[in-house]
C-alpha cells in the first residue's frame, strides 16, 4: 500500500480481527513484544512479530514506536517441520525399528510402537 494510504489512517484499519484484543493489550501496557496478524489490504491476514514501546510525551500522549517483523516464512517453515514430524513418527509406527525421543529434561516425547514390544 502506498505510504499516503497509511499516514493518518487509525493502526485499526491493519489489524486482523483475530488480533485485536492481543494487539490493544500491548497497546495499553505501554511496552511489551508478541505475535498478531495483521490485514493486508487484499483481506489476507500476515503472521507478524511486534514489539512495541511508549513515545508518550505532554503534546503526545498516545504515541507509540512499533516495529513488524514479518513471520510468513517462519511460520510456513514450522508448518512444514510439524508436517515432516508427523510423517517421520508415522513411518517408525510403521516399521520395526524401536525408537524413542526425550526433552532436555529426559522426558519421553515419544516411544514408538515397537519399544514395548
């Protein structure tokens, strides 16, 4: 979007719905980092990291400094991860091999089929 599109425009207008609640806690503590989605102009919404800080001044009370930091790829890389996970698991359910994965902590995360037996 063009920046005269932007200037003057209430930061509403760029929130997806979803996020609007996350996005005015941020707002009203003044400080503070997560992760909304923001409305592209063609209705599609972005997954972005925001991290926001008070400018509040006596001739400005209500201004902040916002930085976005796009997650698109990230977010798509996780999905991805997850899916390769979930067929990896799947395909040791489905051999003879036993396996097991822990934490850091030494927790199981998963034990395959084939362990117990």
């Amino acid at each position: 979007m063009p920046s005269q599109g932007i200037v003057g425009t209430s930061v509403y207008r760029f929130i997806a719905p979803e996020s609007e609640i996350t996005f005015k806690a941020l707002l009203e503590n003044g400080i503070g980092k997560g992760e909304i989605k923001l409305q592209a102009e063609s209705g599609i919404s972005l997954p972005v990291y925001l991290s926001i800080n008070s400018l509040w001044t006596k001739e400005f009370p209500n201004a902040w400094c916002i930085v976005v930091t796009d997650m698109t790829e990230l977010k798509k890389a996780e999905g991805e991860l997850l899916e390769s996970e979930a067929r990896f698991k799947a395909d040791l359910e489905n051999s003879s091999v036993i396996a097991w994965m822990k934490d850091e902590e030494g927790l199981h995360t998963f034990l395959s089929s084939n362990y117990e037996k």
